[in-house]
C-alpha cells in the first residue's frame, strides 16, 4: 500500500499541513507551483512511502488515501 493525495481536498498550505512533520519516513513534501490552484502542491515520494498511514490520520482535508 502507498499513500495518494486527492489534489481537490487539500488546500496546499505548508504552514498548514500537519503530514509534513508527522509522516515517519519523511516522504512528503511541500512544493511551490504557480500553476497550482493553491499556489503550490503537497506531494508524496513513493518510493519512501512505507503505506504506515499515519497520514491519512494526520490529513487536515481527509484528502489522502492508501491504495
Ligand atoms: S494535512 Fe492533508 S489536506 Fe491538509 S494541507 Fe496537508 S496534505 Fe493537504
Ligand atoms: S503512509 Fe506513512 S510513510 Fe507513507 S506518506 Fe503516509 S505517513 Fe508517510
């Protein structure tokens, strides 16, 4: 299992965005994108994700899932 964002419920903070600092294996990641709706991205490394979801209890938005 890995984690996957749904873009549409996230509202792409990093001052926000508890996943950040909660995931274990230092996987996700903020990044600007001034072609984002929000002005930036939070993205997911798949190849650290481990599937421990722990961020998908953290999630702000409900906005990830494991699959
Ligand atoms: S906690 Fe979840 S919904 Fe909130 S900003 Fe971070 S990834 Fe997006
Ligand atoms: S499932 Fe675990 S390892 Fe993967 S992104 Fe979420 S918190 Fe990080």
């Amino acid at each position: 299992m890995k984690a996957f964002i749904n873009e549409r419920k996230c509202p792409a903070k990093d001052e926000i965005c508890l996943v950040l600092t909660s995931c274990p294996q230092n996987a996700i990641a903020y990044h600007p994108d001034k072609a984002a709706r929000m002005g930036g991205r939070i993205e997911i490394d798949l190849d650290r994700c481990d599937g421990c979801g722990q961020c998908v209890a953290d999630c702000c938005g409900k906005a990830i899932e494991l699959r």
